[in-house]
C-alpha cells in the first residue's frame, strides 16, 4: 500500500508542475489549443524519463551488488 500511496503522491506532484508550466505558458500568450494539444506528448516524455531513471537506478544498484 506504502508504494502505490508514493506513486500517487509523485504523479500529484508532477501534474501541478504540469499544471504550473502549462499556465505559465498561456499567461506568456501561447494559445490554448496549442498548450493543449501539447500535453500528451508532454506526459508520455515525462514518463519515459521516470522510465529511464528508474533502470539506470536498478543497473546501478546492480553494479554495486555484483562481487
């Protein structure tokens, strides 16, 4: 239960720095439809990049393990 509790609090964090980035970018003139379009491509990177993170986290603990 502890580690799905982790995983929502980590995903309402990213969503309100999405949130955060894609107000900020509406406020500077970009046009909604365009922010808006933009999104899944944002999130598909960003869950690529915890992808990403998360195997060089486990090569490394890996690595250090081996004799």
């Amino acid at each position: 239960m502890g580690s799905a509790l982790e995983q929502l609090k980590r995903e309402t964090r990213d969503d309100m720095k999405l949130y955060g980035c894609i107000k900020e970018l509406y406020e500077q003139g970009v046009p909604f439809a365009e922010l808006k379009a933009l999104i899944p491509d944002i999130k598909r990177t960003r869950e690529q990049l915890h992808m990403k993170r998360m195997l060089e986290n486990n090569l490394s603990l890996i690595h250090i393990s081996e004799p």
